[in-house]
C-alpha cells in the first residue's frame, strides 16, 4: 500500500514538471507544431518520391 502513492506520484509529477516547464500553452504549440510538421514531411515526401520519378523516366525516354 505504501508503494502505491509513491509511484502516482511520480507519474503526476513529470506532468506537473513538463506543465511548469512550457506551460500549457507551450504544451499545444509543441503538439500542434508536430502534428503540422509530421502532415508536412509526409505530403512532401509523396510529392518528392513523384518528382524523382518523372525525372528518371524523362532520363530514359
């Protein structure tokens, strides 16, 4: 039983430690930003591998 508090304290305070240290706000940016980012790089990485195609059967045409 005494276990038990310790280890939900533990968990609660990386939260209140990451909350302290960005701040809520911070906490969004930093999740919306990834979220931008990772459509981004996926969208961009489709487009790329579709440019680098067209380039290498224009080469053999």
């Amino acid at each position: 039983m005494l276990n038990e508090p310790a280890v939900e304290e533990k968990k609660t305070s990386r939260w209140k430690k990451l909350v302290k240290k960005f701040g809520i706000g911070g906490i969004i940016f930093f999740t919306v930003k990834g979220i931008i980012s990772s459509t981004l790089i996926y969208f961009l990485g489709k487009n790329a591998w579709t440019v680098v195609a067209n380039y290498f059967s224009t080469i053999f045409d």
